[in-house]
C-alpha cells in the first residue's frame, strides 16, 4: 500500500494529490483575480453626460457626479423624474462593466467550464 494508506497514493473518491494542488492553484489565482477587479473602478455616464456614476468591482457606489446645469434646470417635476432616471442608467451601467470584467476575468481562468460567478 501507498503512503497515507490509500492504494495507488490516491485519495479516496479517485483525486490524486496532484489534482487537489491543481485545484488549490486554480482557487488562489481565482482570488487573487476577484482581488483585482475588486480594486478596479468602472465609470458610466447617461443623459448626454449630465450623470457620471463610479463604482468598483465589489459593486459598490464610490462616486455620482450630477451636472449643477441639470439640477438647476430640474423645475418641473418631468424633470426630476429625468435626472433620476439619468442617474439610475449610469449606475446601473458602471455595475453592468464590473459585473462583466469579472465575469471575464474568471471565465479565462476556468476556460469555459461553464461555472458562474
């Protein structure tokens, strides 16, 4: 028998020692790529510019800019109804590029296993 007891050196359920370094490797890079676009930041605007949201790739809301011409001209309530709707696109956009980056990122280091992040 095998060191630690397993016929062949394998552990049970057919993984070899080397499989399992394979997979603690794969799950460091993982981290360490989820890392790194978690300290990216992602910008989008709406509203021909009028709105710049900022986020980063923990999905987070880091910073809204709102033209002051917008907000000035912002006196009837269509108005304001069209500035939050700015807003809402720009963020939501800013959130759609990390979302993506991430997904990028982690779909190169699986190569397509077809797992979801």
């Amino acid at each position: 028998m095998a060191k630690g007891g397993f016929p062949g050196g394998r552990m049970t359920g057919g993984m070899n020692m080397n499989m399992l370094k394979q997979a603690q490797r794969m799950q460091q890079e993982m981290l360490r790529q989820q890392q790194e676009v978690e300290e990216k930041t992602f910008t989008a605007t709406a509203g021909g510019g009028m709105v710049e949201a900022t986020v980063n790739g923990k999905r987070e809301l880091l910073k809204l800019t709102i033209d002051p011409d917008a907000v000035i001209d912002a006196q009837e309530p269509e108005d304001a109804e069209m500035l939050a709707d700015a807003v809402l696109a720009a963020v939501n956009e800013a959130l759609s590029k990390a979302a993506e980056e991430m997904a990028a990122s982690m779909s190169k280091l699986t190569g397509g296993l077809g797992l979801n992040f």
